[in-house]
C-alpha cells in the first residue's frame, strides 16, 4: 500500500502489515452459530407462507423475512463481506502514529498518535499470530489490528518506539503463560 498520502511532511513508516487473509475472514465465527439457529426461521417462513394462504393474511407470510435474512447474515454473509473488506485491510506503525487503513465501500483510515498511547493488548491466536489491541488519547479511542502474522515485530517496535519517546507503555497480557518470542 501507498502511504505517502497519509503520512505527514518528514513522518516515515517503520512497519507495514495486513491480517493473515484466513484468519481475518473466520475471526468472528461464533456469529456462524447464531446464524444457522436463526435460519430454523425458515420453517416458520414455511408455515407463514401456508397460514397467509389459508387466511388471506400476507402478514403472515412477512414476518418471518427479516429473521431468515438475519440468520443468512449470520451464518455466511459475513464471512463474504470479511473477505472482501480483506483487500482494503492494512496496517502501519510510523515515527509518530500508529495507522489502521479499512473499509468495504467507504474506506477510510483510522490513527492514534503514539505520544497518546496508555496501552496495548496482544492477544494471541496461534504461535505467529495474533491480535494488537492499543488504546490511548482523550478520549480515549482503540485501534484493532486483527490477526497480525508474527505480531512481536510490531509490538518490540511499538514499545521501541514508545520507550524512545521517553514514555513507559504498560502492556496487558491476556494469559499469563504468554512468552515473549
């Protein structure tokens, strides 16, 4: 990805990355499961469709649609809609700002300052793989970078970066076993 639109006069990029393309599309899964028990909707859409015909209702027959929809979302839709939004997903840590670029049809780019920066949260997902959660600023906002391959690089970068900086960056682990690379 081009940067230079997004960066700053003098500012430069010190790491680039995008989520690992699998990981990125199944990391919201469990909404699959809510999705295929709202798609038994189905039957009662089924048994709509049969009572509008017997009582002359076309009610019946309707409110079951946003259900069957909403479990169609569910159980796939926003696997399709993750894969395609995929394409436009990329990271980037600079001298001065941690940059987040995103979006299906209105891309956009969200940033965080690193003076800003209270904490970050590293949440593993495999051996090279993980999350970064960081937060900071007034108020305070959060970035994800979702499924990071090797993420130490950017966090040993991250708390380079901050420690240059003079500031102190306390990092949350979510499991206590979580060892450094």
């Amino acid at each position: 990805m081009d940067w230079s639109t997004h960066l700053a006069v003098g500012e430069s990029v010190l790491w680039e990355g995008r989520p690992a393309p699998r990981c990125y599309v199944f990391r919201n899964w469990r909404h699959s499961f809510f999705g295929v028990l709202l798609l038994l909707s189905v039957f009662w859409l089924t048994v709509g469709l049969q009572l509008s015909a017997v009582y002359h209702s076309p009610l019946l027959a309707w409110v079951p649609v946003p259900f069957v929809l909403a479990g169609l979302y569910l159980a796939l839709g926003h696997h399709l809609q993750a894969r395609l939004e995929w394409e436009q997903v990329f990271y980037a840590l600079t001298d001065r700002r941690l940059l987040v670029h995103r979006g299906l049809c209105r891309r956009r780019v969200a940033s965080l300052l690193l003076a800003e920066v209270n904490c970050f949260q590293l949440r593993p997902l495999g051996e090279q793989l993980g999350t970064l959660r960081v937060s900071g600023g007034h108020p305070v906002r959060t970035l994800n970078l979702c499924c990071i391959e090797h993420p130490r690089q950017l966090t040993d970068r991250l708390e380079a970066v901050l420690a240059a900086g003079g500031k102190e960056v306390p990092i949350e682990r979510t499991q206590k076993n979580l060892k450094p690379d």
